[in-house]
C-alpha cells in the first residue's frame, strides 16, 4: 500500500518506519520534509519525505493522521478534495493543555475523539489506532514472534477496518477489534484502555 504519514513525529516516524519495512511505500510529512531525511535513511528504500500538501496529492490508499489534535480542522479543510473515499486513520489524542480549547469542548460532548474526526474528514472512511500506545512501546514492542502487544482500533466500515487490521498485523502488533466509531470512548485519554501495552487476552478482558 501507498501510506502518507502526516506528521512524522514519534508515533508517525516510528510506524512508517515500521511500515517501509513490511514492504508498504510511504510518504513522510510535515511542514519541514527537509528535517526528515535522517527517517527515510532509516527506512530503507521504500519512504520519501514530501510536504504536507505533496503527500495529499500523492493519491494514497492510506492516510495516518499522527499530528496535535488541533490540527485536525485545518487539514480536513485545506485537503478536502485530496482524501475522499480514501482509509484514514487517526492516531490524534485531544489534549486541551496543548490543543487548546476546541480539544476540551471535545472531551466535553456527547461525541469522542474519533467521530470528530470522522466529521471532519467527511469523505474519508475513519478508522481510530495507535492513540493508545506509548511511543516508545511503539518503537520497541513491533516485530514480536511470542508476547505481541494488542493495538485496539476501530473503524467506520469494512474496508477500513480490514486496512486497519492488516496496518497493524504487518508490523508485529495484534489488532484488536473495539467496534465502530462510537465505542472508542475507551481509547481517548485517561480512559480505560489508553495508554496500556498488553496481549491480546488482557486487553479483550477491559473491553
């Protein structure tokens, strides 16, 4: 699969590092692709670095979004004819602390993380992983033959939950399926399932 990785930070970095490895083409992003050079050399020979916008235009079968929640509303609209019907998946958490008000009045209404984003990217199909994971576990943990770490997710339809599932499964991971967009409420910060690295029978046990 083609994979744009927006926002090359630490959760974005590392899985399409991941990625590049299992033999997916991925584009890095951010606003300075110059600053990357050090991710792609790492990745071998499957990954590039391109701007935010280059990446959207790439025509991707995938999308992560790995970037600060606040960034969510700016992106949907600025992108809005590059994603449609296209997988994206939201690796976003909504921290008021760093993303400011629109994070709380998230975290304060009847709707979680993932259906906001969903919103947004309207013509998108939405799928929720790797908001749980710490970033460090994400690094070290993939690749595991015995002892996997679950990654739960969610997903919109079908189709996303199947490019979820083997997104996950390709690196290392077992996936572990939450349900639609309206049970991730379990994932969001300080909820029962964020930020815990267990197996498959430990984390089907707490949902």
């Amino acid at each position: 699969m083609k994979i744009g990785v927006i926002g090359s930070g630490n959760i974005g970095g590392n899985l399409g590092k991941h990625w590049a490895k299992a033999g997916h083409e991925v584009l890095f992003s951010s606003r300075h692709p110059e600053e990357l050079n050090d991710l792609v050399r790492d990745s071998g020979g499957n990954a590039k670095a391109v701007s935010v916008e280059k990446a959207f235009e790439a025509n991707a079968d995938v999308y992560l979004l790995a970037v600060p929640f606040k960034a969510i509303d700016e992106l949907a609209e600025l992108y809005a004819g590059e994603y449609g019907n296209r997988v994206i998946i939201d690796a976003t958490n909504p921290y008021p602390e760093r993303d400011g008000a629109m994070a709380q009045e998230v975290r304060d209404s009847n709707r979680n993380a993932s259906e906001y984003t969903a919103m947004k990217f309207g013509t998108a199909r939405t799928a929720k992983a790797f908001n749980t994971i710490k970033a460090d576990h994400l690094k070290t943990k993939a690749w595991r033959d015995q002892d996997r770490v679950a990654v739960p997710f969610a997903a919109q339809d079908e189709d996303s939950k199947r490019v979820t599932q083997q997104l996950i499964e390709d690196i290392g991971f077992d996936a572990v399926y939450v349900g639609d967009l309206s049970k991730t409420k379990i994932m969001d910060p300080d909820q029962k399932i964020y930020g815990k690295s267990v197996n498959r029978a430990e984390l089907e046990s707490m949902i």
